[in-house]
C-alpha cells in the first residue's frame, strides 16, 4: 500500500477522552504497521498546560490500555512516543493561533513534514465555528504548495439549522474536498462489508428489492446507560447521538443503488439519492410510527441499576429519550412499500449492532406443518459487532418421514478468518484521511439530507413535550410499545444475543 504523504497531524482537544482512548492508540496501530508516512508527527493542542513530555507519558497510558498493539514492549511505545509534541492554547483566543503556527513550522523543519498539515476537531462542537477560522486568520487553512485538511468529528450540528450553519462556515474556510466528516461506524469492517456482501454477490443482489424483501430492520443497541456522558447526552438524546448519523449511514448502505466505482464521489451520490427518498413523517407518524422512550431503574442480575434520570449530569426532570424505534419508507423504485425499521437505545439487554433482512415467503406454501417458517421466510443477518459475521436463515427438511421443515443457520463469523488483523474504526478512517480519501466520511449535503429526515421529529418533541415517552426498564428491549411498530401477523423485532447465531434463546445479559 502507498504510504501517504508526510505530513503533521493536529489534534485539537488533545487532553481528551476520544484522543487518549481512540486517535492515539489507532496513530500507534498505524505505526506498528508501518502505515504511517515517512515523516510524520503529531501535535496535540488543548487549554491545559502540559510539557511534551507529560503529553507523551499520559498518550503512553492510553496506547497500553488501548491500543491494538498494546503488547508491542516499551521500546517501541517509546520510540512512536517521540513524534507526539503539544501546545497549550487559549482555543477561544485567536492569537493563540500564532502559537500553533510557529509550533508546526518549527516541526516542519526536522519532521520533514513539508507543510501538510490535517487538523483534527475533537474539541467541545461549540469550538467547530471557533476554530477554523482562526486557523484561517493566521494562514494555515490553505495553501498553494501544501495540503491541509480538516476532521471534524460528531456531532455534526443540532439540528438542521446548525449543520447548514456549520457547513456553510466551514466552507469559507476550507474546500469540501479538504473537510472530513466523521462518523466511526462507517470506519468499521462490517459496515463497509455491506457493500462488499451487496455487489460482490450476484446471489444477493437481485433478490435486494421490494419484490423480494419483506422488510428491513436496523438495531444498534447498548446495554450500557449514559455513564458519565449524562452532560453531553441529556440535552441531544439517541435520535441526535444515534439515528442522525450512524443509524442513518447504516441505512443508506442497504438501500443504495450499486455506485459506477468505489470512490468518495460515486457512492456519495449513492447515499444521498436514499435520504432523498426517505418519506417525510407526518403528525400521525410522530405517534404511531415513532417511539420514544427512557430507561427507568430496575433489578438487573441482582444489582439495582440507575434510572435516566439518577444518572450524572442529567436533569430529574428529564424528558430525552434513551431509545428510539421508528417506522419508515424510502419511497424510490427499488424500495416501494418496503417497511424499514430502526431503533437503538441505551441500557438494553446487550450490546449489538446489526441489519435484518427479511425476505418474503414463498408465494405458495407447500410445507403446510410448518407454517412458522414459511411465515417468517428467510432472513439475512449483517452482523456489525460483536461476534461480527453474517447468518442466512433458511428452511431445511428435517430427516426422516413427511416435509417437517425446520430453520436452520448458515453462518459465517469474522473471528474464523486466521490471521486477519481487523483494524479499528478510527485506525482505518486516520489512515484513509491521510491518503486524501473521503469515502468513508460524510459529505457535507449527505449530512444535510440526514438532518431533513429526522429534524422534524426532534422540532415536534420540542414543540410538543407532551408526546409520549415511554419509560423501560434497564435491561429490557425498550416500550412494549415499539413492538406494535412491526407489521404482519406474529411478526417482532429479532432478539439478538452477543453469539450472531442465538436468538429465540435465553440471552446472556
Ligand atoms: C457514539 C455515541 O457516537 O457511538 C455513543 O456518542 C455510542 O453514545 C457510540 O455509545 C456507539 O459506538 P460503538 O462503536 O460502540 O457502537
């Protein structure tokens, strides 16, 4: 593989959570694969005042905790280490910039790194409007001879407003080709699997449409409440934190049309032709086809957990919803009266992501005794994590006399492939950033378009305070309420386990 460019990467909010348990353990993966240019730093800016050498053993932390190549020694911890640097600035004081600009000349020099510079946004999202522009003010925006770049991380606005505020403002800065939206679940090996599974398959594909498919279903859940994070979560809540974005790229992979050629470009224009299509909801639908809730205290394995409202940094009064389930179309050729469900929460059962298909039956049921599975038909699962791997649900005769038909797996798992090193999220969306590849970031319109849909939803909560939120109890999947949302005679949600290939079973919590 092509090594990308020299060049330094900045990261703005260095003293962080996400830089210590993410960006720098996936910067030394890159290293310790020999991804990384060949000259390259690193140079982390924050408010708090710290000396490289702080910056680089409390970094040092983060990678043995973290890192995928934790068990590498200390050598070569130290050794990566050395091109990590940091300068403390005021990031709300544009002077400070000059700072920061002196500080990547004076790299420049003895890194060798030529004037390239990316800078990464992990700082509060109230800075985003803050920071490149005085990045702007003192020329390190653009440059003729050099490349610079942007990486802004979620959440990407508030809402609708905000984010054609923010891309509006970016882009006076910098070109939408220099900026790098990010969202971590399209940086993850099965979700870019999808398209793998979707168009290097000719089985799948044909079937991939209304005439074949029942109905999709899209879970992200967490076992796991809001922790610590009750500040940041209390006031955006799942459908801002979950759906606008990682709930919203899942889905447009699925549905998307086969793009000419695998680049930022075409599959782009994929994505968003699908958020296009997405039928607005309507008054009716803010009820029925869209359900709110929040996790209340309950008893799980012996232990009396949190309500939502108990939790840190989160209001007693609160009315933001930890889960959301909705019910939807995408009303385009392919899909035409195709139900598509979705829903994530927090303090669920476990933690999974996956996509459902379910295909329709067959048209003529032959296999009478078995009426369970010629009502189900079969399904696809598109296992995200854990366990990742995908299962094709399908009827097989039992032996013996008659046409007993029973459902059985067939199903692969990621963790069977021998020596194939599953890079992370933020390991691979770092790397494609540094080789200059936006095909797995988010475009600024695709952003825009995903706001469109589900904007209208938080506005009515907002105006409407009254809609129901449905309280659940920790540890459970959510209001009993969502189950309604699935249409067709005992048709439900799948119950996913941790194993890919469990389900109907006792589930380990
Ligand atoms: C983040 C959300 O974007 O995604 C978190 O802010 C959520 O609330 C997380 O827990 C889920 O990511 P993953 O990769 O653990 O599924």
């Amino acid at each position: 593989m092509k090594k990308p460019d020299d060049h330094i990467l900045v990261i703005f909010g260095a003293s962080g959570d996400l830089t210590f348990r993410k960006l720098v353990p996936a910067i030394f993966d890159l290293y310790m694969q020999d991804l990384l240019p060949g000259h390259f730093a690193m140079l982390g800016v924050s408010r708090s005042e710290m000396s490289d050498e702080a910056f680089r053993n409390k970094m040092k932390e983060g990678i043995q905790r973290f890192a995928k190549f934790n068990n590498s020694g200390d050598d070569k911890i130290n050794n990566f280490c050395k091109i990590l640097y940091y300068q403390a600035i005021d990031t709300s004081a544009e002077e400070d910039y000059a700072k920061v600009k002196s500080r990547l000349e004076e790299l420049d020099g003895p890194c060798n790194t030529c004037g390239n510079y990316t800078y990464y946004l992990s700082a509060p999202p109230s800075l985003y409007t803050v920071i490149p522009g005085f990045l702007a003010a003192h020329d390190l925006n653009k440059s003729e001879s050099n490349w610079r770049r942007i990486i802004i991380e979620k959440p990407f606005g508030t809402d609708l407003k905000s984010a054609l505020e923010l891309n509006k403002y970016l882009l006076q800065y910098f070109d939408e080709e220099q900026i790098f939206r990010i969202d971590h679940y399209l940086g993850k090996e099965t979700v870019q699997n999808i398209l793998v599974t979707r168009f290097a398959n000719s089985i799948y594909e044909p079937l991939w449409n209304s005439n074949f498919i029942h109905h999709v279903e899209i879970t992200a859940a967490e076992n796991l409440g809001v922790g610590s994070r009750g500040g940041y979560y209390d006031p955006a809540g799942a459908m801002r934190d979950m759906v606008q974005n990682h709930l919203m790229q899942l889905l447009a992979l699925v549905a998307m049309e086969p793009p000419t050629v695998i680049d930022a470009g075409a599959i782009r224009n994929e994505k968003i032709k699908v958020f296009q299509s997405l039928r607005p909801f309507t008054e009716a639908d803010f009820y029925k086809n869209v359900i709110r809730g929040q996790y209340t205290s309950a008893h799980v394995q012996g232990k009396q957990t949190k309500g939502y409202r108990e939790e840190t940094g989160v209001n007693p009064d609160s009315r933001t919803e930890t889960y959301v389930a909705m019910k939807f179309f995408v009303d385009n050729w392919r899909w035409g009266g195709v139900p598509f469900y979705i829903r994530t929460g927090k303090a669920l059962p476990t933690t999974v992501s996956e996509i459902v298909i379910h295909f329709k039956p067959t048209p003529h049921k032959l296999f009478v005794e078995n009426l369970d599975f010629c009502n189900d038909g079969n399904v696809l699962v598109l296992r995200i994590q854990p366990d990742e791997g995908i299962l094709l649900k399908t009827g097989m005769k039992i032996p013996g006399a008659g046409f007993q038909v029973k459902n059985v797996n067939m199903d692969f798992h990621y963790k069977d492939l021998q020596e194939t090193y599953v890079p992370s999220a933020y390991e691979r969306l770092l790397l494609d950033c540094m080789q200059g590849d936006a095909t797995l970031y988010t475009r600024g319109d695709g952003v825009e378009e995903a706001w469109k849909f589900v904007d209208p939803v938080i506005q009515y909560w907002h105006d409407n305070p009254d809609t129901p939120l449905y309280g659940y109890p920790a540890g459970t999947w959510g209001p009993d309420m969502a189950d309604n949302l699935i249409d067709g005679d005992n048709l439900t949600w799948r119950y996913p386990c941790k194993n890919l290939a469990d389900d109907g079973i006792y589930c380990e919590l």
